[in-house]
C-alpha cells in the first residue's frame, strides 16, 4: 500500500477548510486545527455576519426611499414627510441573533462537509515545535480546548490562521461602546450616534449598514475621501450619497483617542477636535495571527507586518509549509484564501496547479449602492501600468434603473487599445456582486469588447448597461483602426 499523505492544517477559515476539503478529495489524510470553530472569522464574526447585518439594512433603505421613488407608503397614509419618526424601524436584538444564528448554523454545516470528506477536525490551538526531522516530517502541538495536548505529525503544514482586528493603544475596545467589529453582534439596541473610525472597506460597510439601520453616523476618514483604496469614481458616488443621507463624513480626519465618557464616547482627532456619540466602532485594519507559533524557529519568514511571504503557489520559505489567506497578506478576502488553500494543496499532492492570478480576481464593497470590481484597476491604467481604454456610462440612462429608482451608479469598462480585450470593470449599483460576473468572464477568458457586446442582454435590465458600455467601446475601437 502507497504512502498517504498526512497534512495538517492550522486555521479552519475559507483558506484552512476549502483546502481541507481539496486534501481529503484527493486522499490525503487530514487533520484541520482551529481554535474557535470551522469557518474561521470568516463566518464567526466578519464576512458572514456583517453581510447578515447588511441583509436587513438593505431592506431599510429600500423602504426609505420607497415612498419618493415608487409611491409606497408604509403602516399609514401620512406622508412620510410630515410623519415625525420613522415608520419603519428595526429590533437590533433581533437582528443580531439572527446573525448568530446563521454563523454558527455555517459553521456547523462546514464541520460536516470537512468530517464527511474524511477530514478530522480538533478544536484547540495549533503550533509547529522546531525545525523539520530528518525524515521530511514536522510536528504541531496542538492545545485542546479542554486542556488536553497532542502533538500531529505532518507531511506537510498549511498556516491559515487568518487576522483580528488591530487595537490603538488609545482606543481600547470595552465590548459596549468601544467596539471592534466582531463585538458589534452583542449590541440589543442600536446606537443613537455611531462613530466609525476608518474609511476602508469594512468602515465603509457598518458606516452605511448603521446608517440604513436608524444611526446617526459619524465616519472618520484619515484620507482624502472614503474608500481610498478603490475606484475614485466609485468612491466619490458612494460618498455623495453617504452626505445625502445625512451621514457626516469627516475627510482628513485622524483619530488620536477613544474614551468612554458615561454613557458615550469621546473621540480626539490629532488636530484636537474632539467629536462625541454614543458608540465607536474601529476599523482601523487587521493584524495577521503569526505571533507565538513558532513559525519563525520553523524556517518560515515574515513579513515586516508580520504577515507570512509566500509564493504563488502558497510555499513559504520553509520545506513542507505552506500558508494562505489573510495571514499571508495577499489580498483580504475569503476567496483568495480559498484559492490559496486550494492551490497549496494542489501542489503538495501533486496535482495540477495554476499559480495565483491577482488580475482575475473579483470583490464587492457592500454598501448601497454596491462596488464591484475586476482585473486591471483605474490605478493602473492611471500610472500606465497597462495600456487601456475606458467608458463609463452612468446607470441614470439605463432604461431598468429609471423604472426601480435607481439614481446612482454607473459601468465602466477597460479594454485594450487594438485589440479590444477586456481587462477589467467596475459595476456600482445595487447587486453589483451580481452584475459584476460576465465581465469576470470576460476578463478571465480575455473576451473582446466585440463579444460582450454581441450577446444578448434583456431588455430592460441592469446588465444591458455592460453591453452598452462594451458597445460604444468596440465603436471606438472601430473608429481608431478605420483612422
Ligand atoms: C468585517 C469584515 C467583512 C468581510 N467581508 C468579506 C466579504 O464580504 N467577502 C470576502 O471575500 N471577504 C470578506 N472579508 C475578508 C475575509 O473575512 C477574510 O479574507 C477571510 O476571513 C480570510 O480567511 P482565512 O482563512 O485567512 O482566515 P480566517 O477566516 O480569519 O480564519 C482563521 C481561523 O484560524 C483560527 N486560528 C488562528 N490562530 C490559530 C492557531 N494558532 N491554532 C488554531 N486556530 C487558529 C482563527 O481563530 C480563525 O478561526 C471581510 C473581513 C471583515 C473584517
């Protein structure tokens, strides 16, 4: 009988269990350690509930602005207008039970996947003891949650440890008005005047989730204008329509401190204004779970940030160990780490393996409107890092839009000077997550302007916008050879 492979994999997040499930397909034996519950933060505390929390807040802006754009009036005929508190309201409480719910219930539900591919999972903390031994294998010691210790033996290790929230030193969370964002779900009731120290990405998102829900948001951004790391034009329709709604977004504004004040919470800005509110919540980034694992004594080298170097095919500088997802810093989010986890098994059990491609990646910003976007940025073509031609066609002329009140929002595509080939796209508007997949397909599949904008969309819909967008590119195009 051949030799199985004995993989053990530390972290069970969207890196550890996706490739947990790919090693026990392709008849590994693996074991899958993880300290708080399959899933990972991914599912237990960010991405599966805050899209949750997202879930019933998209279902309050529909309902605020349902009576101006579409006539709908809601409990009673009083206008809302002369109404002098909101009809609509929501129980936080209940929301967030039911966004507790859910993630254990996800949780639960991928613990069965990984046992009945054959995977074993032991609830504890994992930890690689010393160099690797003569005959290939390396060791993890693993801390039981009930205290009791074993140490696995391993063909080879797969780090996915993933992130947690960095902390200022003047800024202490306390759980109740301080808050990072995995204690937001212990909230009953929802906070009269939130501050959200940073603009990123997850800042953005509770900013206008909390906003949606009935709080009076305050989102402090140390940059020039909200979501600095996107689309500029994304960002400057999505900071519009935060101001519109009456969110005061405070641009180049630093936080030095955070103290709660009784009842509430007081924040210094490093220009000495200080601004209050009930609640703040910190977003202020993630710091990779490295620390206290022996992966430096391993071989295995870190980053100045902390985070583990790998390479495009999820080694690490040490034979045998492999990492991925946010503990490597790559790109934060849960499908890298999937795909990460994926590749990295591929290649140990030596299986074919395509290396990690960052250009095809998609990802969604889930505010209202959404921001999704694909392949080459603005950034690049910008800084002349690839040569392309843009169109952007605002959704306001979309026939589908004006019909569902959509105001805001836009396509935009980049192809390639001559031939035509897409390289990337944006889509704001709502269920951009959704809209976004054709030009994924494009941009994975290099498909021309020509052919996307031949297929047949219908009519009258949101995606006939990117067959418009790809259309007047192709027109262009046709223009310039003629030339
Ligand atoms: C608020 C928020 C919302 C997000 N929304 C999205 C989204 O909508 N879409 C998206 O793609 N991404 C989203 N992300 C990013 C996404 O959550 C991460 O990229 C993803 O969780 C990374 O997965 P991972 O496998 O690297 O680690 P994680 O999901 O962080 O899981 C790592 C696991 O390892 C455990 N662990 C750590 N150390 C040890 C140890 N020594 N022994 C045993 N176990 C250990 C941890 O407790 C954890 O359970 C969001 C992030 C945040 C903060």
């Amino acid at each position: 009988m051949g030799h199985v492979t004995r993989i053990v994999i530390i972290g069970g997040g969207p890196g550890g269990y996706e490739a947990a499930l790919v090693a026990a397909q392709l008849g590994a034996e693996v074991t899958v350690v993880d300290c708080d519950g399959l899933g990972g933060a991914s599912v237990l505390t960010d991405c599966v509930p805050s899209k949750t929390l997202i879930a019933t807040a998209e279902v309050m802006t529909t309902f605020d602005s349902s009576y101006e754009e579409l006539g709908i009036i809601v409990a009673d005929d009083t206008p809302p207008i002369e109404q002098a508190a909101r009809v609509v309201g929501v129980d936080l409480g209940k929301v967030n039970r039911r966004v507790k719910r859910l993630a254990l219930a996800q949780s639960h539900d991928i613990t069965q996947s990984v046992t009945r591919a054959g995977g074993r999972v032991m609830r504890g903390r994992g930890r690689l003891t010393g160099a690797q031994q003569t005959d290939g294998v390396r060791r993890v010691a693993v801390e039981a949650v009930d205290g009791s210790t074993e140490t696995l033996i391993a063909d080879a290790v797969l780090i996915a440890t993933g992130a947690h929230p960095r902390e200022l030193a003047d800024a202490q969370p306390d759980g109740e008005r301080i808050l990072t964002w995995t204690q937001v779900y212990d909230l009953d009731e929802l906070p009269e005047e939130l501050i959200v120290v940073g603009s990123g990405v997850t800042g953005a998102e509770f900013a206008g989730a909390y906003q949606a829900l009935g709080s009076k948001v305050t989102l402090v951004s140390s940059r020039d204008r909200v979501l600095p790391g996107e689309d500029p034009d994304a960002a400057a329709v999505l900071e519009d329509v935060f101001r519109r709604r009456g969110m005061n977004v405070m641009a180049r504004s630093r936080a030095e401190s955070v103290k709660r004040i009784g009842d509430g919470v007081e924040v210094t800005l490093s220009d000495g204004r200080v601004i209050t509110g009930s609640h703040c919540l910190m977003a202020v980034g993630s710091i990779p779970n490295t620390a206290g694992m022996g992966l430096e004594e391993a071989g295995v080298r870190l980053k100045d940030s902390g985070h583990v170097w790998t390479d495009r095919v999820s080694r690490t500088t040490a034979p045998g160990i492999y990492a991925a997802g946010d503990c490597t810093g790559v790109l934060m989010l849960a499908s890298v780490a999937a795909m990460q986890g994926r590749i990295a098994m591929y290649h140990i059990l030596g299986d074919a393996v395509t290396p990690l491609n960052l250009k095809t990646v998609a990802s969604n910003v889930f505010t209202d409107p959404e921001i999704a976007t694909v392949g080459y940025t603005q950034a690049d073509v910008d800084s002349g890092k690839i040569a392309a031609k843009d169109v952007k066609l605002p959704l306001l002329r979309n026939p589908r839009a004006k019909m569902q009140g959509i105001r805001d929002g836009f396509v935009k595509l980049f192809a390639r000077p001559g031939t035509g080939i897409v390289v990337g796209g944006v889509v704001v508007s709502p269920r951009a997550s959704e809209l976004i997949h054709p030009i994924s397909i494009a941009v994975d599949n290099n498909l021309t302007v020509e052919q996307i904008a031949s297929a047949f969309t219908v009519y009258p819909s949101l995606s006939g916008s990117i067959a418009e967008v790809a259309r007047q590119l192709h027109t262009r195009k046709a223009a310039e050879d003629y030339l």
